[in-house]
C-alpha cells in the first residue's frame, strides 16, 4: 500500500525530523515518529506503520478498509499544516493477507 508521509523538519540543531503517516491517524489511534537524519526516515516511518498496524489487528480492526488520502489532501489539512515536506511510500502488507493456518492430513498437522 502506499502512504503518504509527512516531514516537519528541523528548527534547531539537534531536533529530530518529525514523521507522521495521516492514513492511520483514525478512531482513536495515531501514527507518528521521529528520524535523527533524512536517510532513516523511510525506515522510521516504515517501522512505525508496522507497529500501529499490529496494534489495530489485534483490536481486530480491518486494515484494508484503511485508505491514504494522497498527498495533496492532507496539505489542505490543517491538522497537518505542520508538515514541510511531503513523500510516498510504497509499503507491503502481503504478511497481513492470510494468517496461518492448520491443516490435518493423515493425523499429521502441517502448517501453511
């Protein structure tokens, strides 16, 4: 899936450039991080989409009625005014599609 990240850069030396993914900023959950340097960013925000993703699915919320509403919306968004820079992300859920399962064949179980 891809997201849209947006970037609040640093004021000051020393700060943090801060992340947030508006996609799943929803009901009462809220998706945001940090990166100490431009080239971690990606992997920050990767990171904390996994993280919120497994917190939604096991309050049993269906992930894949999530949707990104694309850059240029959450830029007229004033809760993400903040926001300096904008990128996408391309993000792969393929590990959320099926859980596994078990299947009994001639009294033995094998897992797939």
């Amino acid at each position: 899936m891809i997201f849209s990240i947006g970037v609040e850069m640093p004021k000051y030396e020393h700060e943090c450039y801060g992340i947030v993914i508006p996609a799943l900023c929803v009901n009462n959950y809220c998706c945001c991080t940090a990166s100490m340097d431009i080239a971690t960013i990606e992997s920050s925000a990767i990171d904390a989409i996994y993280c919120i993703l497994d917190t939604m699915l096991s309050d049993n919320v269906d992930i894949f009625t999530l949707s990104d509403r694309g850059v240029l919306q959450y830029r007229r968004d004033e809760d993400y005014r903040y926001c300096d820079k904008w990128i996408k992300i391309d993000v792969d859920l393929t590990m959320y599609l099926s859980k596994p399962r078990n299947l009994m064949i001639d009294n033995f179980i094998k897992s797939y």
